[in-house]
C-alpha cells in the first residue's frame, strides 16, 4: 500500500488538490468532498499508468505541518 500526502486548497471558485510526490497529479472540485474523491481516483489513474509503464512508483517523502506564531 503507498500513501501520499495531498493538499487542499481553497481557490476563488472551487477547490483544487495535488499530491507533491506525484508531479502532474492533480484534481478539481466544487467542494472539500469532491477534491478529496477526485484526487484519490487521479491518484490510483496515475500510478495505473506508471504501472503500464513499468516505472517505478515513487516513495512518499513529503509531510506537513502546520507552524504556530
């Protein structure tokens, strides 16, 4: 199982969401809910097709962290 860090943000007219372990993964939607279920199925459409391709499937190596001041 891979886990990748994805994150959200709050655009003018909707929302938009990437995953930075995964350039050029990337997904839309009109609200949190349907970022979230939108970047999940690009997620599992991109590494299908890595897989199609015989590359490697990258390790997670982002993380984040919200810093108080």
């Amino acid at each position: 199982m891979h886990r990748f860090l994805i994150v959200i943000e709050k655009t003018e007219n909707n929302y938009s969401a990437y995953s930075p372990d995964l350039p050029g993964c990337a997904a839309t939607g009109e609200t949190k809910e349907e970022v979230e279920k939108n970047i999940h199925e690009a997620i599992q459409m991109h590494i299908e097709g890595m897989k199609e391709y015989n590359l490697p499937i990258p390790e997670s190596n982002s993380y984040a962290e919200y810093i108080a001041f």
